[in-house]
C-alpha cells in the first residue's frame, strides 16, 4: 500500500492529533518517511512545532485556568459531593472543554497558554552542550529537596494514547497535595467520552492520613464494568510500604536516585520556570505512574519505552512527562502481543502535564478520610520511648545520627506472641519528604534477617566496623539493611541516598555480626545452599570460577553474594550481582557454574542458537537467561530487564577469579 507524500503528510497531521490509523497505513507512512527526507523533516518540523507551543506563551490569549478548572470542579461536585463514589457501571462523559471540538488537555492546555513560559533563545529547547547541570547533580538536588518540602499542591493533565480500538485517547485532570510528614492525597478523574454508557471511567483516589489510609477506584478487569474497590487502612504503621504514599509525584526520589541510569537531554522553562529535561526507560520511572497501580484499566508500557521528564530547576518537581515506545524488534513483538497498533519513538503514547504547581497549604479537611465498612487494621500502637520500653522489657536503640531528620513516631508493632507481648518497636524520622525507619527485636528466633531484607543481600561495613547486609530500593521497599547483632537483631529503612543510610546505621550503638552458620544454609529436597563467601567459593569448587570485569557490568551493579548448591549429583555457584541505589525495572544479575558436558534440555519454546565465548550458546528471552557450556563448565546469566546484549557484555567479560575477585 505504497501512499504519496500528500497522504504521509496527512496520515502523520491524523495521527498526532490521536487518530487510530490502520496497521497497513502505519506501516506505508513509516516506509515511506524512512525513505523521503521531505516527510521525514515534515514530520520532525511537525513535533517540533507542536513542542514549541507547548513551551511558548501565547502572547494576547486570555487566561481560562480558573474557567477550566472549574468547570472540572463542577463536573465532580455532580458526581460526589466530597468524595468519589464509583456507579455500578459507566456512564458517557463530556470532554474536559466544552464546544464542537474535543481536545485533549495537554491540547486544551496549549490553546489558552497554561503550560509553559517563554524559553531561552534558540528553540524550544537548549542540547547537552549548553548544560550546566549533569546527571548526578539532579540526583543530589532531588534528594536534598526532599528534606525541605512541607506543603504542596499541584494540577496535571494526563493523556494516554491508543487505550483501545474504541478509545483511541483518553482525556484525565490529577490533583495532589501533601502535608509532611504524612498527609498526602490522589485524586484521578477521567474526562473521556467512552462510546458506551456500559464502560467504566477511571476515576481514583488515594487519601493517607498518618495511621489512616484510604482508596477507591474501579477494580482492574478485563472487562468494561469494573465493579468498585474500596479500602481502608487503621492503625498504619508509619511509612509503610503496604499502604504507601506515592510521593515521587511530589519529588521523583526513587526513580532519580540514581545518576548511572538517567541522562540530562535539555533545559528550557516550563510554566515560566527555569527547567531541567532528564530522560529514563519506564521500568525506572515506575513510581511516578502510581495511578496505574491503585485501580481501573490502562494501556501497557514496555520496560524500555522512554520518559522524557521536565523538572523544575529550582524546586526540581516534575512539571511534565511524556513515555515514547522504544525502537526494536522486541517492543514490536511485545506490542503484537498486547494488540496494540504501530507506535513511532517520536510520538508520545502517554503525557502529563501540570498546569500549576505551588507550596501553598492544602485547604482544611483535604485529608479527611470518608467513613466506609470493611477496615483493615495493621496494628501499630503508637508509643513514647519510655513506653516502649516498658512494654518491651529492653531500651530501644537509638543512632547518634539521623542526618538532621527529627523524630516522628514511636510504635510498637503487632505482637506476636500468645500472649500479645510486644517483642518489636519501630521508632521512625522525618523531615519534608524525606523518611526513615529503625526496627528492633531482642526475641528473633528465625533462621533470616530481621526485617525486608533477604538472604541475598550484600554484606556491607559500616563506619563503626558492624557488618550490615543492604539490599537497594525497590518499588515496595526503600533502601534498607539488617543488622545482626549479640542480643538484638535491627532493620534500617529509608528512602535516604545509599551513603546517608550506611552513615546512619554505622553511628547505632550496636556492633554487627555475620550471620550464623545456621542463617546460611538453607534446605530442599533438591539440595542444600550455603552462603559462602568468594574465596570459599574458590576453594570448593572443582574448577577454577569465572567472575566478569567491573566495567563490564551494567551501570550501578556490584556484587551481592554467592552461594553454593550441593545437590545429589554435584555442586553448583550462584553469584548474584545487585543495583546500588534502585532495584526499578530489573533484578539481580545471576551467574551460575557447575560441571557439565552439554547444555540441559530445552524448557521453553522460545529459545534460539546465539554465539558467546566462540562457542553457540542459547538465549531463552522469557527468562532472560542467557546459557553456555566451555570447558566442562556449564554457566548461565539470567536477570530480568536485561536485553541479550547486556548479559553478552557480561560473559564475554568472564575471566578467572584469583583470590575471590576477577
């Protein structure tokens, strides 16, 4: 179906305006931009343009803000007097802007000049080379933000592109506001007009108010009426991880913590502030799309798509951030997979906008937690220091340093003893955005760390010489690490950086042991594991270990641990390789060795013949696992969010370990 490039033209105008085109279309106008410059520049100048008002002021157009938002505001009041209330079943919505056209809101926001204020001179954006702002300082400046933020209040457009054949663009506004330390509130209200009364609009939102917390949203299911869920939390324990306050909205702590996996790509202003563009995959940009996790139905994102975020240069928070499909063969078949229709890099799939911005306190009763049936209650008992000593029966340990964070609640966990004593406390710290917790227990009797941390963990030493075991930030978890010790077992968490964190568990008056021999074995009928150390690993197995060069690993990875597999018919090494800062996206890298001859059957369909070491080896991309045998070794590198070429890095990097380290 070969088009002319009055039709590419054309299709390309439709499609940027958030017209479905047909697969044979979208794949004509892609062939034909490759190869005719013309409309390849056509569609560059296009996006461009369309970039340009985004970041320009319109200069005599009339400021419609509080016109919009009200007609927004109207739109709930009629649907909830005070909350939201989910119907039955959907109902047909007007648009966001009232008239014959339907715009999207980042559309809408750009026809009365809310988004943006006037740029540098030279286009709508400045390239690295004008940058005076590098990765790592953006790290630093979210971080160090976190801990001065008090109050917050901010307005967003969302758009989402190619939800369904039938709705091809859905329309929402969001709002947030924060109080520190825990007061935070979501609301999501979608504004789509869905083409049956029959289809449920996603309408969310999140309220956390200390020890409370509360949801509502549609359940996610495959089908258009999607039954209401609605949840509250009593009795929360503070920061938890299981009722969370997603307040990378707020400041991207998490997904910008660290500066190996995000680059600095432009800066400009944006609602007539100084702006910074920094640019990562999705998979580490997770946390700030919480709205796809608390309910409701939304398109799916591969890993690797690309968000490209504006932050405030000053106050750094989020200001806008649009997620493009990543190029490659493996998006394509993923898309296939999902019935999604051809997407191009260059058009955005997903854009939030904000359209103000301000740290001024919420209104009263912003936090107010509706009244409803069903609470669950997590138990935590908020007490003094001398109270919880008390119940106890020991003095809590307290760090001779927080890092300028204040106290914030003492609690004591549910018991868990058939008497209800408390064996545990929980004394945590605050200051803006910015948390910590410390958790004791002089009754542990489990073979494990205490606390979310597993056995896999690194072992690390701190400054006052304990040994501690930390494990990176996860999406559920903040950076966290045990601590072993005569008599009492701790857990640190926080969504800290790494190097504060080490500091404030190396100034507990407590000295950190390794774990017992008794923590490190584990066993199963397939075996028994043992925690070794390298050199051990050395020492025992009956050939000389392989470990890859530093350089060779991914950014921010190091090694973990290891462990040897004793199994009826031999030994097996796991060495685990584990992020620093974040664990978004992927998992630990793990390289296994053991004697072999050949590699082992064949366990899934999907596998394919691929060259590594001068030998074929096989790659089972479900799996992400990556396998090979040389020498009478078998090995294998598996680790989820990885491409093929990363693990290839990996082996082919693989030399012997001398002493325990390569």
């Amino acid at each position: 179906m070969p088009v002319d490039c009055e039709r590419a033209r054309r299709a390309i105008s439709e499609r940027m305006d958030g017209e479905r085109l047909s697969t044979r279309l979208t794949a004509a106008v892609e062939h034909h931009v490759a190869d005719c410059p013309a409309c390849a520049a056509f569609e560059a100048g296009a996006w461009k343009l369309r970039e340009a008002a985004r970041f320009e002021v319109a200069p005599a157009v009339p400021d419609l803000v509080d016109s919009i938002m009200a007609s927004v505001q109207r739109e709930r009041q009629e649907r909830a007097p005070a909350h939201l209330r989910l119907l039955p079943g959907g109902r047909a919505r007007r648009p966001l802007l009232p008239g014959r056209i339907r715009l999207a809101p980042v559309a809408a926001a750009l026809a009365v000049g809310l988004v943006a204020g006037s740029l540098a001179v030279g286009g709508p954006w400045q390239r690295p080379e004008g940058l005076s702002v590098d990765a790592a300082e953006v790290t630093r400046g979210v971080a160090a933000a976190a801990t001065t933020l008090s109050e917050y209040q901010a307005r967003f457009a969302v758009t989402e592109y190619h939800f369904s054949p039938d709705v091809p663009v859905r329309e929402f506004s969001m709002n947030v506001w924060f109080q520190a330390p825990e007061k935070f509130r979501l609301d999501v209200v979608d504004h789509t007009q869905y083409p049956s009364r029959d289809m449920t609009p996603t309408d969310l939102e999140l309220i956390v108010k200390g020890s409370s917390w509360y949801s509502v949203g549609p359940s996610a299911c495959p089908i258009d009426v999607c039954p209401p869920s609605e949840s509250v939390v009593e009795n929360r324990v503070p920061f938890s991880s299981t009722a969370p306050a997603p307040t990378d909205l707020i400041l991207p702590v998490t997904s910008l913590a660290d500066a190996d996996q995000l680059s600095v790509v432009g800066q400009g202003s944006l609602l007539g502030r100084p702006a910074i563009e920094v640019r990562l995959p999705f998979d580490r940009a997770e946390p700030l799309f919480p709205f796809l996790s608390l309910g409701g139905s939304w398109r799916p994102f591969f890993g690797s798509d690309q968000v490209d975020l504006w932050l405030d240069a000053r106050s750094w928070f989020p200001l806008s951030y649009a997620v493009y499909p990543a190029p490659g063969r493996d998006r394509d078949e993923w898309a296939l997979r999902f019935g999604l229709p051809s997407e191009s890099p260059r058009q955005p799939i997903f854009q939030v906008v904000a359209l103000s911005v301000d740290q001024a306190p919420p209104a009263d009763g912003t936090f107010r937690i509706p009244q409803t049936k069903g609470e669950k209650d997590q138990g935590a008992k908020p007490v003094s220091i001398a109270q919880a000593s008390k119940e106890t029966g020991f003095q809590p340990v307290e760090p001779g340093d927080v890092d300028g964070l204040d106290l914030y609640q003492v609690v004591l966990p549910p018991a868990s003893t058939p008497k209800g004593e408390a064996q545990q406390t929980l004394i945590t710290y605050s200051k803006g955005l910015a948390w910590l917790k410390l958790g004791e227990t002089r009754g542990w009797t489990s073979n494990t760390l205490y606390g979310p941390v597993g056995l896999q963990a690194q072992e690390v030493i701190l400054a006052n010489g304990s040994v501690a075991y930390y494990e990176p930030a996860t999406v559920d978890h903040g950076r966290r690490l045990s601590i072993h010790a005569a008599g009492t077992d701790l857990y640190v968490e926080t969504n800290l950086p790494r190097d504060q964190l080490l500091e404030v568990a190396g100034s507990l008056p407590v000295t950190g042991i390794p774990i017992p021999a008794t923590w490190a074995v584990r066993r199963s009928p397939e075996g028994v594991t043992e925690r070794v150390t390298l050199l051990q690993a050395a020492a025992e197995m009956p050939f000389t270990i392989l470990l890859p060069a530093s350089q060779a690993l991914p950014a921010g990875y190091e090694v973990a641990s290891a462990e040897i597999v004793r199994m009826h018919q031999g030994a097996a090494l796991n060495v685990y390789f584990q992020q620093q800062d974040t664990d978004l996206g992927t998992e630990p890298i793990r390289l296994h060795e053991e004697v072999a001859e050949k590699l082992p059957p064949a366990s899934s369909a999907a596998q394919s013949e691929v060259e590594v070491r001068n030998v074929i080896g096989r790659w089972t991309p479900d799996r992400n696992q990556l396998e090979w045998v040389e020498q009478g070794v078998y090995l294998s590198l598996d680790a989820a969010g990885l491409t093929l070429a990363d693990l290839l890095a990996v082996a082919n990097s693989l030399q012997p370990a001398e002493g325990g380290a390569p």
